[in-house]
C-alpha cells in the first residue's frame, strides 16, 4: 500500500523503531510518549538487556541492580527529557502498558507533519 503527500515536502517512507531500531513504515507502528515509556517496567527490562555490557562496566550487574541505582533515575530523566515521541514497532509495543489502540499510529498522522 503507498500512500501519496498531497503537499510538496519530500516524505520519508519508513522511520526507525526507537527501541529496536527496525524499519517501520510512516503509517504503521505505534507512537508513544517519552512518559509512557519510562513508565514501562517491560521497558526497562529490555533496555538493560539492550545495554548490559555499558551497565555491567559501570558496576550494574543485573536488571535488579540497575532499579536499586540511580543510574536507572538517570536514565529515565535523560529519555524523558526528550521531548519528541517514540515510534515503536509492532514487536516492541508489547514492552509498554498502554492501550494499543490510543497509541496506534494514525492518531497522529492526521495532524500536521512537523
Ligand atoms: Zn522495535
């Protein structure tokens, strides 16, 4: 399925999930806020698992270690602090507490593109 911009500003057909970083199309996925995200005990799971060998050298050990640090804090406030929203991919949706529905893309593509 392709779908036409009736305007003239190039448009980019695919963007990267923020979690897995696998193409995903500009229509499909889901968008959530950076809130929703860190919000996501499932979230942080993956995260350490994504970066355990940053966490393991910084004397993290484990997942349970990295919710006793607050290092965890750290990181939270980092990925809240960025304003913009996260695309997730149909697989990685599965880590957040959020109602798919809501967070389905097209929601969102109806607006103005920025
Ligand atoms: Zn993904």
């Amino acid at each position: 399925m392709s779908i036409e911009s009736s305007d003239d500003k190039p448009v980019r057909d695919q963007v990267a999930c923020d979690v897995c970083g696998s193409m995903i199309g500009r229509l499909q996925g889901y968008q959530l806020t950076t809130l929703q995200v860190v919000r996501s005990p499932r979230f942080w799971r993956d995260y350490y698992e994504r970066h355990k060998g940053e966490f393991v050298a910084m004397g993290i050990a484990s997942y349970d270690d990295l919710r006793r640090s607050p290092k965890q804090a750290e990181v939270a406030q980092t990925i809240a602090g960025d304003e913009t929203p996260w695309r997730v991919c149909e697989q990685c949706i599965e880590l957040f507490d959020v109602d798919r529905e809501r967070a389905e893309i097209q929601f969102f593509v109806k607006g103005p593109q920025c």
